[in-house]
C-alpha cells in the first residue's frame, strides 16, 4: 500500500469528525471581531483609517449623529496619547452588561467603550471614562495618599492632553486633596488653577429651581400657574394657555432646545436678561402637549429664568447674586 493510498484512508476516516465539528463550530462574533479591528487601529492612532472604519461600521443614524471624521480625530487623539487601548477582563472591569472596559499600557487610564457589542453596523459606539476596578485603587485612602494619588493621577492625564481643569478631594467641609492642569485660556497660554472659574453648563437649571422656589415661597409664583400669567404677550397659545411653572421645571411643558441658535455675538458676550433668550424659541410649536410628554428642554428652562424676572422685578443674573449666591456664601460664582 503507497503512501498516498494510507493518506487517503485516514482522510476517508477523519472527514466525517471534521466536517461535523466544523459544522457546529460557532461562527465568529461579528461585534467582537469589529471592536478587535477597532483596537488594532487604535494601537496605530491612524486617523484616517478610523474614519473608514465608522464610515463601515456605523448605522447612518450614528454618522449622521456624529461624522466619522469627527469620531476618528477624536478616538487616534485619545489612542496616540495613551499608546493605545486593550480589553480588560470583565471581573476586573465590571460595567453595565453594554459596556467593555477598556485599559491603556500603563494599567492607569480605564475607558467604557458603550455599544460594541450591539452591531455592525454599530448604533451607537462610543468611548467615555470609566471608574477603575477596586483592585487598581489605591490601597490607602488617607489625606496624605490622597494628595499624592490625585496630584500623579492629575499629572497624568494632564501630560498626555487628556484632562484640563480642577480636581479637589474633600472630606466633609475640608478640602484635603486639590490639582489642576491644562489652560483655562488656551490661546493666551493661561493655565488653571485652584481658583479659576467654570461655566457650569446645565447645573444652572438648579439655581433657576432654587429662584422659583424662593419665590413661590414668597407667594409671587405658583407652580400651576401658567406661562400667560407672566408673559401675556408669549406667542404660542398652548405654551402661554396650558404650560405650568412646574412643566418648564420638570421637562414636561413640550418645549426643546434653542443653543443651537444662538447668534455669535450672544456665544460671544452673553445675555444680561433671560428674557433675551425667548426670540430663539417662543414661536416654535410645542412638540406634545404641555403635560403629556417629557423631552429634556434648555427652552423650557430659559422660560423659567423669564418668569423669575417678570415675578421678581430683577433681572436674572441680579436676582441670583442677592438671593441664592450671597445667602449660600458663594462668594465666588456669578
């Protein structure tokens, strides 16, 4: 007997094992072997082929969302500072059952990669910081080891262009532990410090609910009065006739978004008034019925601001400085 015929036996033989266990071999997970050609790339911080990697691996709702161009120049500016990204074993990086985390090289920067096990093409994929497991945190958590951790974690990030601001630590009423990094004012080269200031985004809704408040206190608003009661002249009937205090506070008046209208002398100087803020919005119609729907709503809020003025007699900025930043001795804020 050749060779050849003793080869072609065994094969005879094997064949029907082979292709049985081929057969229930599973196949390969599409969203897993995408992500592991997403890390590849990253390790190469190449930008462009980022981009045609979400420009194939993207829903066009995602795209039209957020352009790959964008995505790409984003993610190769966080891979090429970090040396590149690797999955973390699930018991050490926890997450939400959508979510894999991520760690750089140095085992210091852990990142939540959202959506990448819910494609291709990918509806939503997205990198955003993620809490560190208990076994990467520090062993001591005393004043002194917090001084340390925050001012090497805050140099860290900071050197690799990956964090601009303040961090503080208290304990209580104490700061223990505070750092900075990054400028607040780039093109003059000014850094931050300990004592510069942010604008606070969303969180002045809060102050404008703490104004309402003080005055529905004061007996000068309700919260089911309506927007008519306050601003007559409001153009749309349904927001003026039916849309409560409580519905601007709460989201729920049917009211959207306005910002991204803004002329570019208001991004650049601001508004003195809330009230300045209506000619952005006040003629849109609103997207439900005041009261029977919930949409997160900058236009609902600014409406808000309007009223504390008209109930108040203040201008909004004045009103907040003399009565929620002095009696909360926020000496600083404005």
């Amino acid at each position: 007997m050749t060779v050849k015929s003793i080869l072609a036996i065994v094969w005879l033989a094997l064949a029907p094992n082979l292709l049985a266990a081929a057969a229930t071999r599973p196949d390969p997970d599409p969203a897993a072997a995408a992500v592991d050609e997403w890390l590849a790339l990253c390790g190469r911080g190449d930008v462009a082929a980022l981009g045609r990697w979400y420009d194939t691996h993207l829903s066009a709702a995602a795209r039209e969302r957020l352009p790959a161009a964008i995505r790409a120049q984003d993610d190769a500016a966080l891979c090429v500072a970090v040396g590149g990204l690797a999955r973390a074993p699930r018991a050490a990086g926890g997450g939400d059952g959508n979510a894999q985390r991520l760690v750089d090289r140095s085992g210091r920067l852990w990142i939540e990669l959202t959506g990448g096990d819910q494609g291709p093409p990918f509806e939503h994929f997205g990198l955003r910081p993620a809490r560190p497991p208990r076994s990467a945190l520090p062993a001591r958590l005393d004043d002194a080891a917090l001084r340390r951790e925050v001012g090497e974690w805050v140099e860290f990030v900071g050197a690799r262009g990956l964090f601009s601001g303040v961090v503080a630590v208290a304990r209580g009423d104490e700061i223990v532990a505070q750092a900075s990094a990054g400028y607040a004012d780039r093109a003059s080269r000014t850094p931050f410090t300990t004592a510069s200031r942010f604008t606070l985004g969303s969180l002045g809704k809060l102050f404008t609910a703490v104004a309402i408040g003080q005055l529905v206190d004061a007996g000068r608003v309700a919260l089911a009065d309506p927007v008519g009661r306050f601003l007559p002249g409001y153009p749309d009937a349904q927001i003026r006739d039916h849309a409560s205090v409580a519905m601007l506070l709460s989201h729920t008046a049917g009211l959207g978004d306005f910002l991204g209208r803004r002329p570019p002398q208001m991004m650049r100087a601001g508004v003195q008034r809330a009230s300045e803020l209506l000619p952005l919005f006040e003629h849109d119609p609103p997207g439900f019925a005041p009261g029977h729907g919930w949409a997160y709503s900058n236009a609902g809020l600014a409406l808000a601001g309007a009223i504390v003025e008209v109930a108040s007699g203040e201008s909004y900025p004045d009103y907040l400085r003399a009565h929620v930043f002095a009696a909360a001795a926020m000496n600083d804020s404005s």
